[in-house]
C-alpha cells in the first residue's frame, strides 16, 4: 500500500516568507508526527497528532511555527516569516496509535531560505 | 530534565564483526518508551524497534539485538555479524509524555 508522502519533496524559499509543508500519512494511522533534522545533525521532534486530540505545541522551536491536522488525514506545517536557520529536512511519520512512535516515516521536504 | 546521549559519533568496524551502539537516557518519568531509528545514506528514516520502561526483557530480531537495562539507564544495540548494508547513522530517543528526545546519532561504517 501506499506510504506517507510529503510534499514538496523540495522547497526553496527566500528569508521572510510563509512556508506550507504536507503531510499525507498512510491511510488509518490516528498518530502523525513531524521532525526537522538540519544538515549533518541528528533529529528533532516538532509535534505530533493522536486522533483529535489537541496537539502539545511546547516542541515547535517558535511561535512562526504551526501545524494542523484535520482528523485522522492530511497534516500541514506552516512556517512563518522563514529565516535561514529554518533550512533543514522536515520529516513526517505516522503510526497506528501513539503508542507505536512515529513508526512510518516519509520522504521529507528539503526546505531551503535564501 | 530527558536527555539521550550517544557517546560514540563514529564507528567503523570490519565486515562480520559485532557492533555494539551504547545509549544512555536521563529522565524522572516512571513511564516513557525507548527507540532505535537507522538512517542510510539515502537518507529514508527507518523505525527498528520500540520498548516501553515496563519491559527490561532483552530483544533479538535477526542480527539485531537490544539490551534494556533500567538499572543504568542504558539501551544498547547490537549488531552481530555486521554488514556492509549496516552502514548508517543510527538514533536512539527517549519519549516521555508529549515529547521525544533524541540521541545525537552514531555514524556506523561496515567496511567490506
């Protein structure tokens, strides 16, 4: 079956702008994640999902972050008034329950601010 | 204060050796869970396993084996008979309540 996607596989953006990034998680999965890993360094836990519970937002670096998900589908993360050190690879996972850790991880999204 | 600390950066090890990757985790929490994630050079995240703070019981999946030990707060991977296709960045994280916190990463090469 399908996996999780994302998209845009690659983003290049220039300082100061707004950023949308997609998660399409694998069709049932309830818990959705998302990480960012910058160039050459390890990984970093932004948010994640379990069904409609309200998300703990206390591991979005800033408050130019955001993320939505509307029920058990797509996932968006937003990025405000970008600045270079936004520049990373955003990761997202999902898994049938939260107990299962991001489990299913998808391609990423090379984001780049100029 | 959650903490995971991967105090090996780098290994190398030649082809059918054995690697052990140390993990130590800092937390308060009574219950959190444990995990090892490998990243190729590809670059795909890959999940291996998870263990909740309740099961000290050792795991062995094929040449993987993990080795849960409260007592020192450590959650070390072994791979036995490496191979070449080993060869990544493997992370261990600690997850308590909302959060997960990982490890720096350690860089395995199996060289042939």
């Amino acid at each position: 079956g399908a996996g999780v996607s994302q998209s845009p596989s690659n983003k290049v953006t220039e300082k100061g702008k707004d950023v949308e990034l997609r998660c399409d998680p694998i069709s049932g999965h309830t818990a959705l994640y998302w990480y960012r890993q910058r160039l050459g360094q390890g990984l970093e836990f932004l948010i994640y999902f379990q069904g409609n519970s309200a998300p703990d937002k206390s591991g979005l670096p800033s408050d130019r972050f955001s993320a939505e998900r509307t029920g058990e589908s797509v996932s968006t993360l937003t990025i405000q008034r970008t600045q270079q050190e936004d520049s990373a690879v955003y990761l997202c996972a999902s898994s049938l329950s939260i107990l299962a850790g991001g489990k299913y991880f998808g391609p990423g999204t090379r984001l780049t601010v100029t | 204060a959650q903490k995971v600390t991967q105090a090996q950066t780098e290994i190398s090890v030649v082809e059918k050796e054995d690697v052990t990757l140390d993990c130590v985790y800092e937390t308060r929490d009574t219950t959190y869970y444990l995990f090892w994630y490998k990243q190729p050079p590809s670059g795909e995240l890959v999940f291996l396993i998870r263990r909740n703070s309740f099961d000290e019981q050792n795991e062995i999946s094929g040449r993987y084996s993990w080795n849960f030990q409260k007592s020192t707060s450590s959650f070390n991977f072994t791979i036995t008979a490496s191979q070449v296709v080993d060869s990544a960045v493997y992370f261990c994280a600690l997850n308590t309540g909302n959060q997960f916190y990982f490890g720096t990463g350690t860089s395995l090469t199996v060289i042939p």
